[in-house]
C-alpha cells in the first residue's frame, strides 16, 4: 500500500464495508479495510472529511474516480469503463460491481461527519454458470480480458488513484474531480449533466429546457449494483 494507507486484512467471510464502519471511529484516516477472496474485489477506506455531512459526500465522486481509474489502469484497449450514476461500473455494458459510503447515523446535514467510509466491489472471477447468455447484463474481470488483475492488484492502483484524485480536489477545487466523474457517466442524448455543491446531480435535457435534480444522499441509501442475497455485484 502507498504511505499514507494502513491496511486491515479480513478473512473470506468478512464484509470490508462493515467492518471498516464498525472500526472508523476509532481508526485514524486512510485505514484501507481488504477482503481476501480471489473472485472479488472488496475494500473500504475510512476518511475524515472536515466539512459539513452535505457537502462532504462529494468525496464518493472521488472514490468513484479512483476505482475506474484503477480499472482503466488494467483494461484492454477498446475496453469501455462507464459509470450508471451515482455508484455501479460497468465494462462494456456488463455489470461489474461499483461503490458505497456510510457516515454515522447521528451526524446532521450540517455538522462534519466524525468519519466516512468510501467501500467498493468489483467481480474479477465470474463463479455463474458460464453458459452462454446465462447472464447478459452481468460481467467479470477474467471475462473481460483483464488477465491477472485481481483483488491485490485492484486494492493498490485503488490506493495510488485515491491520493491523485484527492491531490487534484485540493489543488484545483472539485470542479476537477466533478469533470472526471461526469466523463464516465452514461447519459442520455442531448443531455447535460452537472453535480452541484451538495453532490446532487442536475441533468439538464437541450430539448425542452427542463432539469432534473438526483438526490446523491437518497441514491446512496440503497447501492444499485449490489445485491444482498448474493452478496456481491448483481447478475
């Protein structure tokens, strides 16, 4: 792990998200919480924003940066890394998992959060039937020609992207990051899209004028790629 970063490694049965949770209160910033499985990706890193719990979730955006990042420092040429707003990534329309954040329960809009935690899972074994069509909207790194890009080697380019995209917030402001983000973003035709000071995305349509607000704080309740049975990306 880079400098900064204090690892915390759990067996296969652990949760990173969780425990990185339960332990962010008493762990400093840059605690980096590992599952060790081999057809999974799963880590969670504990921040300490020092800004209002409204605006502080623009750190998500951040994380999101660094995990396609980290993807994209693997991918094969012509692999397409795209990001369903706000937090599931998908590699040539193939679901492959996304990120999450968690806060403490207590924290009011405008107070700073004692802690957040950026948590994230990417499948890079597909353990499905692998028959053909069996799951067309789902995919895996090894189906996606990632080679031996696994779990160690997504955790560390996670790690040295999340520094990089924090540096740039510091040094240009979160327009940088927002840029980034919102160039991974699928969107509709004739669309344009901005994320505000709160995280919420505007979605402005050319042809009638009209914007749309998504709420990131009520996207973020529930991740949209995770799928509580399985435990993992959905299929």
């Amino acid at each position: 792990m880079p400098p900064p970063f204090a690892l915390v490694r759990l067996r296969e049965s652990g949760d990173a998200f969780a425990h990185a949770c339960r332990i962010a209160p008493n762990c400093g910033a840059g605690t980096l919480v590992y599952v060790g499985r081999f057809d999974l990706a799963e880590f969670a890193v504990v921040l300490e924003p020092g800004e209002p719990l409204r605006t502080a979730r623009r750190a998500f955006y951040a994380g999101m940066v660094a995990l396609t990042d980290a993807l994209r420092a693997y991918a094969p040429p012509n692999k397409t890394v795209a990001i369903d707003w706000p937090d599931a990534i998908r590699i040539d329309g193939g679901l492959v998992g996304g990120g999450r954040m968690g806060w403490p329960s207590s924290v009011r809009e405008d107070e700073p959060p004692a802690w957040l935690v950026f948590g994230a899972m990417i499948r890079t074994v597909a353990m499905t039937d692998p028959g053909p069509g069996a799951h067309p909207l789902a995919s895996a790194l090894d189906e996606e020609g990632f080679g031996e890009a696994g779990a160690v080697q997504m955790t560390e380019s996670f790690a040295r992207h999340l520094m990089r995209a924090f540096d740039s917030w510091q040094v240009d402001g979160f327009d940088g990051v927002a840029r980034d983000y919102l160039s991974r973003v699928v969107r509709e035709r004739r669309t344009i899209l901005r994320i505000d000071d709160c995280g919420d995305l505007l979605a402005r349509h050319i042809t009638t004028e009209r914007t749309e607000r998504r709420e990131l704080a009520k996207a973020l309740a529930t991740p949209s790629w995770l799928d509580p049975k399985l435990g993992g990306p959905r299929l």
